[in-house]
C-alpha cells in the first residue's frame, strides 16, 4: 500500500478482519480500493467510500465501517454468497476489464 502511494491510515487491520469473517482474501478489499479510488486518493470523501460500493454513491459513517460492510457483502451478501472470487467482482462492477484487473492486482499481493 505504501509502494502504491495508498492514503493513510491504511486500515490494515480493519481490512484483515473484516475479511477474515467473510472469508474473503483481504487482498481483494486491498485491490477492490486500489482499483475504485487508486488506493483511496480519487473519491468523495464526504461519503467514506472508497471502495466504490454502489457505484460510490453509498455512504458509510466511516472507511473502516465501509470496508466492514463491503466485506460482508463480498462473502455472503445476497448477490455474493456461494460465487466464485472472479464471479463476486463481475457482480460488483459488471464492466468486461474489472474482475481481471483486481485479480491481476491480488496476484501481487500475498493471499
């Protein structure tokens, strides 16, 4: 996250948790941000939502409350639950080049 000039805090250890409960790779939260808000620079911040959750018109009290509730969608939300990694991001943001480029982010980042 620093390499990639991620804003900070980073909120790794909300990110490790939340998707631990989801038993999700927190890599994809990490890569999902990455990918939305280049690592939390490119978003309304009035809404706390740098993960782009709602085509980032969601509003979240707080980032880490936003990546609580993203997580758990991912891992069992009603659009998410029993889909593959690859078949989540399609749901996510339906656009052809998404899934592969979150996916090509996560494969630099340990699981």
């Amino acid at each position: 996250m620093r390499r990639k000039n991620f804003v900070e805090p980073y909120n790794l250890p909300v990110i490790i948790q939340s998707a631990s409960r989801a038993s999700i790779p927190a890599s994809m939260i990490v890569c999902i941000e990455f990918v939305e808000s280049s690592g939390g620079k490119h978003y309304d911040a009035e809404t706390n939502n740098p993960l782009g959750w709602k085509n980032g018109k969601a509003s979240f009290p707080s980032v880490p409350a936003a990546i609580r509730h993203v997580s758990e969608e991912l891992g069992s939300g009603r659009w998410y639950a029993g889909k593959t990694l690859e078949e989540k991001l399609r749901v996510y943001n339906p656009r052809p080049y998404y899934s592969a480029k979150v996916l090509g982010c996560m494969s630099h980042l340990p699981q």
